[in-house]
C-alpha cells in the first residue's frame, strides 16, 4: 500500500527530530486535507518532560478555533501516552491515525472510551525507524 | 484553617502569572516536604495551547527521576483538565492537591480511576482569584 500522505509528513517529522538529535516520533495536524500544524518529539533537544511529538504538534496549533479542532485529524508516528491522549480528547480533536503500536502501545482504549476514533496502520517504515534508534541508542527512548 | 504552604506557593505561581498578563492558575511539585518545581498557566504570554500550570511545573521537573516522581505530590490552584490528568497519570505523579473545582472541574474521577490520590480544598482564595480575574476579563480565561 502506498504510504499515506499524513502519515510520510509524520514520519518526516520524525526524521527531523532525529537529525536534530531527538526521538524520531513525529506528528501533523490535518484539517480538510491541509495539514495545519506539524511537530516532533523535542524532549532531548528542549531539555522538557512533555514535549512529546503530539504536545509539540497541538502546541503548534494554537491559531486553531475549537470548531477547526473538532474536526481535524491528528496523524502520529507512534500510539499516544496518556499524556497525548489527555490532550487530543482536551483539545476535542476527534480522531487519531497512528502510524504503529508494536515498540509501544498507548492510551489507545482511553482514547476509544472518550469517543475518539482511532485507526492503528502498523505502518513497516514508522516500525522501523523506531526499532533502529532504540538499537543504536540503547535507552535513550523508554517512554513514549 | 491556615492555608497550606505548598498551595500558597501555587497561588503565588498563579500571581505571578497574572502579573504577567496571563490567566491565573498556578502549580508546584513536592517531593519529601520539599517544591522541586513550580508553574503557572502561560498560555497567552509563550502563544501556547499546552501550557497549562500543571504541564508548566512538571516541564520544569526534568531533572528528576521516574522514581522521584513516584512519590511526589502535585498542587494545583485549579482542577486539572483532562491533559494534565493525562499528565499527571503518565508520569505516574500519585497525588494531587486541588485548589478549588468550583470554578472548573476536569478529571477527577479519571484521576481516581487510575488510582491517583485527589484531595480538592475548596479554599477561598483559590476561587476568589479566578471568579476576579474572569469578572475583569471577561472571556479570557475559558479553558481550565
């Protein structure tokens, strides 16, 4: 299948949050097709606890009205902590499309109870990008 | 009842956040008796959807360990909305000291039901504060 647009400009985010030393988990916020915002995992690189991919993403989406929110779509590289999934169902963002939940699998049922919509691709590139770093970098990603 | 300590010092985070124009709600994070970080809301001072006065404490927390923050308490002026519940469960914080819910209530029960500790107090400067700060800006402050 090919790889599905939002999702490549997620895994691209991911990308540049490696080359710029981070985490490659990325994500881009998606209203009628545009993407609207795009973020990566800055932990390391922002010295921060909760600069998750996600945070990072919606942070960035701060001209939003709550109307533009409810309809948007949030693409992640990765399944959402508990933490991310707090603010997707805050933000009243009605949908989620994770690119894998095999290195790590989230909040995924909180977010099904809260009635969010959750699509799982299991996608083999954002498999893999994870499973490489946490090979050559042995610890550096434990959370999410 | 004397005001606790540890909520007086978010009240003075929330001060200090609305000096600087923003809404005010404040946080800190105790650990062994001792404010290891503290935060406000600053969403309209950094143009931040996220940065709400828990998720500002506990990104200033980076230096602590997983196991730190396992036995650390978190006081908040405000009822934490469903992202700093988020928050708060992923980085396994297990009690929080609410301010005041009157003026907003966020997820307490979901706290409760992941096994975090909730104490709300109800005090009146916490509720005073925000009932003022919402009369004199009216509309500014509608988030949690």
């Amino acid at each position: 299948m090919a790889l599905d647009k939002y999702l490549l400009a997620a895994l691209d985010e991911a990308n540049k949050g490696m080359e710029a030393g981070g985490v490659p988990i990325g994500s881009v916020l998606v209203i009628d097709g545009k993407i609207v915002a795009r973020g990566h995992n800055r932990q390391s690189q922002m010295n921060s606890l909760i600069r998750h991919a996600e945070m990072d993403c919606i942070d960035r989406a701060g001209g939003l009205t709550s109307e533009e929110l409810g309809r948007s779509i949030i693409y992640t590289t990765l399944s959402p902590c508990d933490m991310c999934a707090g603010a997707i169902i805050f933000f009243k963002i009605p949908r989620v499309i994770i690119g894998e939940n095999l290195n790590y699998k989230g909040a995924e049922e909180y977010l099904l109870s809260r009635g969010v919509e959750v699509q799982v691709l299991n996608d083999q590139a954002c498999i893999q990008m994870l499973q490489d770093f946490d090979r050559q970098n042995p610890g550096a990603w434990n959370k999410g």
